[in-house]
C-alpha cells in the first residue's frame, strides 16, 4: 500500500465525480491511505459528498449537456490547486483520454489512447474486440435498425445499446411483448443513431473482474461474483472468487489495447459449467473497496501508474470474502417490488449480520470508520419505508448529469473538441 513507501507523503488527489459507487468507494480507499481527496460533481450532494475522508467537493458543469464547460472546470482546478493525480473514476476517462496530452502537462494521469479507450468503452466495439482475440462471448448480433433488430432476435436475448452505464440501456426480452416495447424506446431515445447489440440470455453467475495495467501490462487483478442483484444491475451482495482463465484473458484485453490505468469486465459463468463468456467492459476501476477488503489495495498501483512509476504485480486477492452494499440492498428489494415488511428485514439483517448478510462487511457506507457515510444511507432507507416505488425515482438519479450519453460521445469524438 502507499503508506509502506519510504518517505511516504500524502498524495492530493482530484476525483472526476462523486455521485457513483465507484467514486464513493474511491474515497474510502483514498482516505485511509492517507491522501488528500477532493471531489468533483455536477449534483448538489453526491454520495461522496458524505465523507470525512473528502476534503473538498466540488460543484462543476455536468459533462453529459456541458463537456466543455466540465473539462475547463478540471483545468482551472488543476491550475490553481496543483494536483498530483486526476483520477477517472467514472466515465469521464472518455474526455479526459480525448485531450490527455493536455491534461497530462498539469498532473498525473493513467489512460490508454483515445482509440483504444473508444474500442473498450463501446459494448459494439468490445464485442469485435473479443471476436479479434478469439475470446468467449455470447452469441451476438451487431444491428443499427428496428427490422435488422427484429430479424436478429432470438427469445430469450439481451438487448444493448453500445453506448450505457449502470444499467441504462439494456433490456431482458423474452417475447413479443417485450420486443415491441424495447424498440419503442430505442426508437424514442434515438437508440438506433447508434449500434446494438442482441445478446443470447445464458444462464449462469454475474461475475466482475477488475485489473490495474501498465503500458499493456497487469499489474493488479480482483474477481468476485454477484451472489445478490442490486438496483440497476448492480452488486448488493459479492463473494471474492479466484478466476485464473479469466486474470489470463483480461491481460490478452489489456495487452491487445495497450491499455494504460484501470480496465473492469462482466462476464457469465455458464451453469453447464463450460467456462467464462464476456458481456461487458468498464474502462474504469469499479467500486474498489472489495478488492481492498479482500487483501489487495488496487488504487495504489493505479496512483502509481499515474505518477509515472512501474509497481510490482499486486498479490493474489483472498477467496471467499464476502462483502456488500446495504443501498443496493434496499433499492433491489424494493424495485423487485419488496413492501415496508420486506424492506425492514433487510434492515435488520443487515444491521445483525444475519441471513444473508451474515459474516459480510459493508463496502459502500462503512458507518464504522465513516459515520458520515450513515447520512445517505439512513435517508435512502427512510424515504423506500414511505414508499417503496420511490426506488425507481432514486435508481435514475443515478443516471445524472455526470454520465455520458450518446450525444455527448458524439460532442467529444468530433475533430472540434
């Protein structure tokens, strides 16, 4: 970890958003290292906002309508605060990979090309990616039309846009029904400006997998599985697990890419038991206090690689730890249309490490380092016991202005920005 360094001082870091779970886990990691974090977010109060380990937050244009405006707010920080590291936690590694060179004159920063970030970030791109490498995926199809979509689809599938984050863009059909009613929404969301992806549904475990690269090569590697769905998709409950294939095919993405920072993949262990098949890419570090809990901190090689530096290969993550999200808990449990009864047994799980939760730690909001970390959490809880429903409200804001959209790629990909 940083602090075993010799001469070790603290690193002044900035954090390109506070809204996501990444972020808010980030800063954990970041503050118990002994850094100086601060944060910044289009939204008044982002969960990262909820720290004593955040010095400063910071309100900024939202990338998603003003990517321009977003980008000079980060210089003029960079200017005036001198930073040792600006830290892409989120999607804004997109930007900053498009104008790194600019970026890169000011402070520390670890990114791939902007091509390669592009091929990573794109679920189209990733999926030819894969089919280059030779490396396990579902049976896809690659379409930019409602006809060619629905001569492509076979039920069940997965339907994609290649352009979303945190659950957006993505439909679960198993009929007609549901055909008709995701191609409406592409269709309103010009959804089909852009490709997308049709997916076989294969049955089997959600698993992630998250590396640290430097210049192409890995240098820190975590693999857990999804034992519960959270909100969107998301992580509630995740178990440590060794995946030996998969630390091998993530380094062939990384080498392939030349990829330089942090680089995450989802992938399906099939119940048939025929191996791993890749479905998605996060050119990002995605919620990192798992692996910390799990013995290894990987922002600390990302820092390092920032900086300049070529770290040792990080030692192998435990198996077996378990750890979770009570957020994600609770916003799952009601959009899967759990009622106040259900919804306070979570809670009292939770809080008794019981039933699911038993021999588990929070990740998200660690109240016993971070009291004020309990402020968002306690409110979540609160409003899902007026009204359950209320979770879908509290899922998109989620989805803010912090996020790209397939305008904005469009707006940072053209030869003028």
């Amino acid at each position: 970890m940083m602090t075993g360094r010799p001469n070790f001082r603290p690193l002044r870091i900035l954090l390109s958003e506070g809204t996501s779970t990444s972020a808010r886990e980030a800063v954990t990691v970041l503050g118990l290292a002994g850094h100086v974090v601060d944060v910044c977010d289009p939204a008044t109060a982002g969960l990262a906002r909820f720290s004593r380990f955040a010095r400063s937050y910071h309100r900024c244009p939202g990338m998603r309508d003003d990517p321009g405006g977003f980008l000079r707010f980060i210089e003029g920080l960079l200017a005036e605060r001198r930073y040792d590291v600006l830290l892409p936690i989120h999607e804004q590694g997109f930007l900053f990979a498009k104008v790194q060179a600019r970026l890169a004159a000011r402070t520390g920063l670890a990114l791939p090309s902007f091509e390669n970030y592009r091929t990573a970030h794109s679920k189209a791109g990733f999926s030819r990616m894969l089919s280059q490498l030779g490396l396990p995926q579902p049976e896809t199809w690659i379409v930019s039309s409602a006809d060619a979509l629905r001569d492509a689809v076979r039920y069940p599938c997965v339907i994609k846009t290649a352009i979303g984050t945190a659950g957006r863009g993505v439909w679960m059909v198993r009929d007609d029904a549901d055909l008709a009613a995701t191609t409406v929404e592409l269709e309103s969301g010009n959804g089909f400006a852009g490709e997308v992806l049709v997916q076989a549904l294969v049955a089997g475990a959600t698993e992630k997998a998250q590396g640290v690269f430097c210049h192409g090569e890995l240098i820190g590697f975590h693999a857990y599985r999804q034992i519960m769905e959270g909100a969107g998709g998301g992580d509630a409950i995740k178990r440590s697990a060794r995946r030996d294939r998969v630390r091998d095919d993530l380094a062939a993405i990384g080498r392939h890419l030349a990829w330089h920072g942090a680089l995450s993949i989802d992938f399906i262990m099939p119940h048939d038991g025929s191996g791993p098949l890749y479905v998605d890419c996060n050119p990002r570090l995605v919620e990192p206090m798992a692996a910390y809990l799990a013995g290894v901190d990987l922002v600390d090689p990302l820092l390092r690689v920032s900086l300049g530096e070529t770290p040792e290969v990080a030692p192998a993550t435990r198996e077996g730890v378990i750890t979770h999200q009570a957020m994600q808990a609770l916003l799952g449990g009601a959009q899967r249309g759990g009622a106040r009864r259900d919804l306070l047994r979570i809670c009292r799980d939770i809080w008794c490490q019981r039933g699911d939760y038993g021999g588990s730690t929070e990740e998200l909001t660690p109240v016993h380092m971070d009291w004020i970390s309990s402020i968002p959490l306690v409110m979540t809880a609160l409003l899902l016991l007026v009204s359950p429903r209320l979770s879908h409200v509290l899922v998109k804001r989620g989805w803010g202005a912090h996020l790209l959209d397939a305008r904005t790629v469009a707006v940072i990909e053209s030869e003028t920005f």
